[in-house]
C-alpha cells in the first residue's frame, strides 16, 4: 500500500496529470482529433469512443464510463501511440506516449 501511494506521489509531483497544454500547442492532428469529438464525429477508427479505464489511475479518479478515448492520428503509423482522453464533464487530455501521461488541453 505505501508503495502505491508513493508512486501515485511521484505521478503528481512529476506532472504526468497535471501538466497542461494549450490547445495551439497541440499537434495538427491532435487538434483535428479534438475538434471531431467536439462535433460527434465521424470518428476514423473503430476504437474511437471506447470507455477508457484510467487504469493506470493517471488522470482524477471518476466513476466507470466518465472518460472516452480516441485516436490521434500519428503521420506513418496505424494508430500509432497518441490519444485524446475526454472526460464526460467537458474536459480532455492529450497523451502522446500511449497513457503513460498526460497533459490537460487547455483552449
């Protein structure tokens, strides 16, 4: 359990969720990804739209089903590692390391 807490200590201190990027400091196609899940779509990928989990316990604790996750598209790769989280409260997350951060957009 100490081992737990510590290392979600370490997550925060670190700024793996509360980091922070502006919407014009995203790149094109995480700002193309955004503006599709503001409009509903359509989405490019069947993943697209899934609950995602926060199993990794990175971004604020909320009920199962409170985060959507969707596809960035990464130039040369198949879906590559980038990800846009969007919390059902209006908020979203980049991640462009497959959800082993994430950086809150900012608009």
């Amino acid at each position: 359990m100490r081992l737990a807490l510590a290392a979600l200590a370490l997550v925060w201190l670190t700024g793996a969720c509360g980091a922070e990027v502006r919407l014009d400091e995203l790149p094109p196609e995480a700002r193309a990804t955004l503006a599709l899940v503001k409009s509903g779509g359509p989405f490019p990928y069947p993943q697209d739209g899934r609950v995602f989990s926060n199993r990794e316990k990175l971004l604020p604790i909320q009920s199962s089903g409170y985060y959507r996750e969707y596809t960035v598209r990464t130039p040369g790769r198949d879906r590559g590692a980038r990800r846009i989280v969007a919390g059902s409260g209006g908020e979203y997350y980049y991640s462009a390391d497959h959800y082993r951060s994430f950086r809150r957009i900012r608009d």
